[in-house]
C-alpha cells in the first residue's frame, strides 16, 4: 500500500514518546533523520507491495524463471519461444491441472494438441474364457496402450527418391509423443498409432 513521504515521516513522530527534548523543526538533525527513515521505510513499504505482486503467479514478472524452475518449466515438449504472458499461463496451467494420469486426462491432453477424436485402447491378458476376436496379450501387455491419433503427420517418410536416412513409415509427432511420455504414468508404455 503506498504511503506519502510525508505521511510515513508523521506516523514516526507519532510513535516517539512525548515530551519537549524531541526537536520538530524542519531544519533539525531529528528532522532531517525521521526524513532519511521515512525514505527508507518507504522503499520497504514499496518493495513489500512489490513482493505480492511477484507471489501471485498471474502477475509476476521478476520471479518467473524461478517460478519455472519450481514447476519443470519451460515444457520440453512445448514452444521455447513464449511471451511473458504465455509463460505465466503456463505456470497457472500447471498449477490448476488436474485429472492425473487417467486414460480420459492423456485424451484431454491429445485434444488439446488439436487431435479431436483421439482414443486409447488398452490391453487385457489373454485367457482360455475370453473373446475369440481379443487380442493375444500376454503380461507385460497390461501396462501397455495404444493412443489412437485420427491425423498423421505431413511427410509419410521413405519413399523410392528419398534419403537413405528418411524415417521408414510415418514419422513420428514429436511434441504429442513427447507430452503423453512425460505425463503418463511411469510403468506404463505408449505406443502411437497415427491415421484411421
């Protein structure tokens, strides 16, 4: 809350105790002390109303690279290139996430990268009593899914008038794998299908 110089000088003198030994005229020593601490006492006052705006994520500006260095930012996944704007947003993002590493939140996340009809299909174990039209899964399929992604990527490529070293099949979208990967949970693994 901002305070007038002389205003913070009159609150000092009000704390003095009373009595005649305290000099109050202008061109005192006291007088000219009680001026230094009112400036002092000032830049105190305007670094603490400085300091909450620095505490509110949505705000801050000289604290950003240490409030995204306490949430993992910025995203490896994401943009390097981002306004002070974007990286505040960021932050809040992270702040207000939630939805854990469920399925329906690693969709959410693909929907958001711009593939609307994302899927993911899981893996069961296979037994004697289960469908004939299941897949053969054995155990460690169970920690495995597929994330279905509706749009492939630009280049499909090696192709005969290609590169020796052109990726063999759909190359793979490397912001969306790199985001499923980071959040999804750790013992689990990803597997990407892209197209119909």
């Amino acid at each position: 809350m901002a305070v007038t110089h002389n205003a913070m000088r009159e609150a000092l003198i009000a704390l003095m105790p009373r009595g005649m030994v305290w000099n109050t005229q202008t061109d005192s020593y006291w007088w000219k002390l009680l001026d230094v601490l009112a400036a002092g006492f000032n830049r105190v006052n305007a670094a603490a109303d400085k300091l909450l705006v620095e505490a509110n994520p949505r705000t801050t500006y000289e604290l950003l690279t240490d409030w995204e260095r306490a949430l993992g930012l910025p995203d490896l996944c994401g943009s390097s290139d981002l306004s002070v704007a974007d990286r505040q947003a960021a932050i809040i993002a992270r702040l207000t996430a939630v939805g854990g590493a469920t399925p329906a939140y690693l969709i959410q996340q693909a929907e958001a990268m711009g593939y609307a009809g994302a899927s993911i299909e899981e893996y069961d174990l296979s037994t004697c009593e289960g469908d004939c039209e299941q897949s053969l899964c054995d155990e460690p399929w169970l920690f495995t899914f597929t994330l279905h992604l509706p749009q492939e990527p630009g280049s499909l490529g090696a192709t005969c008038i290609g590169s020796c070293e052109d990726f063999l099949g759909v190359p793979p979208n490397n912001r969306i794998e790199c985001l499923i990967n980071r959040i999804k949970p750790a013992h689990t693994h990803a597997i990407y299908a892209y197209g119909a």
